[in-house]
C-alpha cells in the first residue's frame, strides 16, 4: 500500500542514518522492531523496516518477509534488507546464531519436580488400578499433572 504525498517525506524525517545502518527512532515495539503508523489504511501500523522496503522497491509479495542483513531489527536501510519466506526467515536467525535452544525435557527441565523413572512408576500404577489422587500424593505432584502423565500429554519422550 502506497503512502499519501507526505508519506515518505514523514517516514524518512525519523531515520538517524550512520555509516551503516539506517536507524528508526520513531515508536519501537517490545522486540525492538521500528513500528510506522498509517492512518490511511484499514490496519493502523505497520512495521517500520517493511514500510523501508515498500518505499524502496514496491509492495512485498504476499506471504514473503522482510529479512535483515545486518540483523539490526530497527534498522531501515534499504541495502540491509531482503525479501525471504519463513524458512529463510528461521534459517537467517539460526545462521547468525539467534535460535532459541530447544527446551530442556523431563528431568532436565528447571522446573521439573520428576524424575523419568517416576513417571514410569506412575504410569504402571496407574495401569495397575491405583488412583490420580493417591499417585499425586505419593510423587507430590497434582492430579491434573497425574493425569497428563498417564495419558501421555506431557512427559511423552518418556
């Protein structure tokens, strides 16, 4: 969606350019991306390196994102972005070594009161007739977490 006269000229108005990168320094949201608003359309904001690219070089085809080179999430410059798909997306993150790690499981876990042999107790027991509630006082456990366990919704690596 193209912007109105004025548009451009009030989106640039807010870009601190340095040797590099071209920082946006109007509202940041909570992940650090440069946030435009857009009175003119239907959906109010828009993101502030996406609206870069649209004044650059034209609307971007749908489903496609727009990538940062320099991973710099509030930068705006043009030469520092790159249309992608989701899996560019991720493997650009992964690349610059932005991945999550994948959660710890079971015992691993920091907030895990069980160990793997445990929940392999309890589902024998509870295989054998004893009751959720009398298994979540043995392992000091809730009844609810008793009966994930059981029916395999969590601690199914197990």
């Amino acid at each position: 969606m193209s912007p109105p006269n004025g548009g451009a000229a009030e989106f640039w108005a807010k870009v601190k350019k340095t040797k590099s990168c071209w920082i946006w320094t109007g509202k940041i949201t909570a992940y650090g991306y440069g946030v435009v608003r857009r009175r003119w359309i239907t959906h109010n904001e828009i993101k502030a390196h996406r609206y870069a690219w649209i004044l650059s070089y034209g609307e971007i085809p749908q489903g496609l994102f727009v990538l940062h080179r320099c991973d710099v999430r509030n930068c705006v410059n043009p030469k520092h972005l790159f249309i992608g798909t989701q899996r560019d997306n991720a493997k650009d993150m992964w690349n610059k070594g932005r991945a999550k790690p994948t959660p710890s499981l079971g015992s691993k876990h920091g907030n895990a009161k069980l160990m793997e042999v445990q929940v392999v107790q309890i589902r024998k027991a509870r295989r054998a007739g004893e009751t959720l509630v009398a298994l979540s006082r043995q392992f000091k456990v809730t009844a609810g977490n008793i009966g994930h366990i059981v029916n395999g919704r969590a601690w199914n690596h197990v």
